[in-house]
C-alpha cells in the first residue's frame, strides 16, 4: 500500500466564528503507481484533501499512511515564478532538495526535453502560451521523480485541444515515471479518459460517494462505446449529486 487515508476530516470556521466541517470522513488505500483522479463538484472539499496530502494543510482529525518521499505540486493556474526562465523554474525545486551544479542542469534539461519545451528554456513565462506554462509547471512538478504527483485542476483553464494534448502528455510522462498520481479535476471527461480509479467526491462536508477502477485498455479512444459507457455513467452519477431527484427517474 502506498497511501492509506483512515477518517481525515478538516473544518474551518466561517466569519462568524462558528465551526463548519468541509471535508469527511475519508477512508481511502492508493496502490503504488495508480493514477487517481478526484472528481466532484465545486466546493466538495478537492483542493483540501489534495492540500492535506501534501501537508499544506493539517486534517482535524484522522490518519494519513504514506509510503511517499517526494511529492511534487501542480496548481491549476501553474504559479510560475515570473522572474525565473523556464530552465530556472523548473530547476527551482532540485536546489530547494540540495541539488546543485552540472547535475541540477542535467535533469532539468533531460524533463524539458521529455515536455518539448527544451528550445524554450530560456524563455520567461510571459513569453509562453498558457499550454507553455502549464507543460513547464508539469516538468517543475516531475523533475525531482517525485514518488507522489499532486495536481490541481491544472488544465481547466486551457482550450478543449490543448488540454487533450496535455493529459495524453501527463499520462504517457507518469508512466514512464512509474509516478503515484492524484489528480483533482470537475470534468468527467478527463477524469475518464486519465484515471486507473476515479473517486466521485460528493458536497460539503466532501464525502467518497463512488470509487470505481475503470477496466479500459490504453490507449484509450474516446469516441468508443466503451469509453461513452463510462462516461455517461459518471455523468449520471454527477447529475444526481446536482439534483438527487434524478436518482429516483434513472
């Protein structure tokens, strides 16, 4: 087992100072090398429990299990250093390690090569197209072989193409890696056609309300009836969060 989540809960207190509970109870187990998405709605306590794992943030209550070294962190919008190039933002990480000198250059030059992004490693970010960014924040993310990859929505903000682009990316990259992935993300398509296991996440407090491995064969094509099954049963399973009336006509 490589992670193990047993009754992890987190409040926060609203502006009254009255205690309100956002997450929990989770109870999960993550296998060594399983690509997960979290999938939900807004406000269902994703980004928390990601922020959680990667100790950002402390649970109330409850126990984490982890067989993880090194993580790496990818937010949705990249959070790039603007004053760094490409090539020093990615090696940023390797020094904050202890990592310097001619092997710090090598390994961020040999994940800028796996990103396509190695021409481009002198560019600074405002001269990178949003897709740029986020293949650079992927590399930051990965550059360390982090035995734990954490991401954040981190395509939802790109177009339908480059998103695709980058999630065929994102998987064909942690596979080499042999990367342990917990992906958040609201879009089922992308949970679906990304995840070994996806994890419906239901509204505040953020409960599981379905884990289910998905026994499709990679590559994937998503205009297959296989791939439509699937999908159109997380859809279902979406709608009724929504709207719980729809259960009861399905």
């Amino acid at each position: 087992m490589f992670l193990e989540l047993s009754d992890v809960q987190k409040s926060y207190l609203d502006s009254s100072g009255s205690k309100f509970q956002v997450l929990g109870p989770i109870d999960l187990k993550v296998e060594t090398g399983e690509f997960i998405c979290l999938l939900g709605p807004t406000g269902c306590g994703k980004t928390t429990l990601l922020r959680i794992l990667s100790g950002l943030e402390k649970s109330d209550r409850g126990e984490i299990g982890r067989g993880a070294g090194r993580f790496g962190y990818v937010f949705q919008q990249g959070a790039l250093f603007p004053w760094m190039n490409v090539e020093s933002n990615v090696m940023f990480p390797l020094k904050a390690i202890g990592m310097h000198g001619s092997e710090c250059r090598v390994k961020a030059e040999r994940i800028l090569k796996m990103v396509g992004l190695y021409e481009f490693r002198k560019s600074f970010p405002h001269e990178l197209s949003g897709g740029m960014q986020q293949r650079t924040a992927l590399a930051r993310g990965l550059v360390t072989e982090p035995e734990l990859l954490l991401l954040d929505e981190p395509f939802a903000s790109l177009d339908a193409r480059t998103g695709i682009n980058l999630q065929e990316m994102l998987r064909n990259l942690c596979g080499r890696l042999s990367t342990t992935v917990i992906f958040v993300t609201h879009n089922i398509e992308e949970a679906v056609y990304l995840a070994d296991r996806i994890i419906v996440m239901g509204h505040r407090p953020g409960r599981i309300v379905r884990n289910e491995s998905l026994d499709l064969k990679w590559p994937r094509d998503r205009l297959s009836n296989e791939f439509t099954e699937v999908l159109l049963s997380f859809r279902r399973t979406f709608e009724e969060l929504v709207d719980p009336s729809t259960s009861s006509s399905s």
